[in-house]
C-alpha cells in the first residue's frame, strides 16, 4: 500500500513490532474478588447437597417397609460415609477455590481468572465481545447477585462466566462493554 499516507481521508495504519518487554502483563492487572456472599452460598449449597443424600440413604436404611439384608445394609453404610467424604471434600474445595476467582475490567478488555492447582486467565477484547447476558438463578436472586456470561464472536457457547457479582455490579459492568464496544465499532 504505497502512498496511501498522503491521500485525504485515509488513516495511515502502522503495524510496528512489538518486544516481549513491550506487551502488557497479566500480573499487572487490577484484579476484583467476587462476592463474598458467592463463596458463601456455595459452601451452603455443598452442604445441603450432601447432607440431603445422606438423609435419604438414612431413611433408606433405617426404614421398616422393605427388610435389607445386611449386605445392603452394610452397602448403604459404606455409601453414606463415602459420600459424607466426597461432600467433606466438596466443601473445602469449593472454600479455596472461591477464594482464587477473580475478574478485571479495562477500556479495551475483561479478564477472568480462576483455578486451584492450575492457574486459569481468560482476556476477551471488546472488540471480539458478541454479546453480554445477566444469569440470576434462584439463589442468586434471594441473595442479590448475578453471572455475567461473555459470548465471543464466532463461538456458540459462552467464552466465559463470571460468578458471584452483586446485581448491580454485573448490571454496571454490561453496560460498560455495550457502550464501549459501540464507541469503538462507530467513534
């Protein structure tokens, strides 16, 4: 594209090179937690969950309608304990894994980082945001919060989600990228 820099009404379009020095960090960004009430739903969430099937498998045993044998008595023992392992677990999971979800906002970007053992960072342009949805289950509802759900262009499926946002902080953030991704498509 020679001479294009002259013409009127052309922008000039530079692609310089970049060095690894040059480009942004991802540890510099300025990283946001989620709810605090997130992390605790969640944990009430696991608990109920284990806590309900234990319940039955208690009802199972200890009822008087239907004879087990002990084998199946001995059987639904060893579930019960198996799943009040799994739902121990579970729990504590869910309390150190809550505590490593973060979300960061830019002009041009939002990021998202999650993970225990191994450490998960998504960064979606602005440019290449579809489009925004606000999840609110019940629980998210009677609580007061909200998943922001960001859809890349070309892709089916969210690209990613990010839990635990109070209402109006999900609302805020939404709004953001609509205005913003219309400022850069059309100013």
């Amino acid at each position: 594209m020679q001479g294009t820099e002259n013409i009127p009404g052309k922008v000039h379009f530079s692609n310089t090179g970049l060095t690894s020095k040059d480009l942004p960090r991802l540890d510099s960004l300025n990283f946001e937690m989620l709810s605090p009430l997130y992390a605790k739903s969640n944990r009430y969430i696991t608990l109920f969950i284990t806590l309900f099937i234990i319940s039955i498998l208690f009802i199972v045993q200890l009822q008087h309608f239907i004879t087990l044998t002990t084998a199946v008595n001995n059987f639904v023992s060893y579930v019960i304990w198996v799943i009040a392992l799994v739902g121990f677990m579970s729990t504590l999971y869910t309390i150190v894994a809550d505590k490593r979800k973060f979300y960061a906002l830019r002009q041009q970007d939002l990021s998202y980082q999650s993970g225990v053992i191994f450490l998960k960072t998504v960064s979606q342009p602005m440019l290449r945001i579809q489009h925004v949805e606000l999840k609110r289950g019940p629980i998210d509802r009677k609580i007061g919060l909200a998943k922001l759900q960001v859809f890349s262009a070309g892709g089916a499926l969210h690209t990613f989600e990010i839990p635990g946002l109070p209402l109006e902080k999900a609302e805020s953030i939404r709004q953001f990228i609509l205005d913003h991704k219309d400022v850069n498509h059309h100013g």
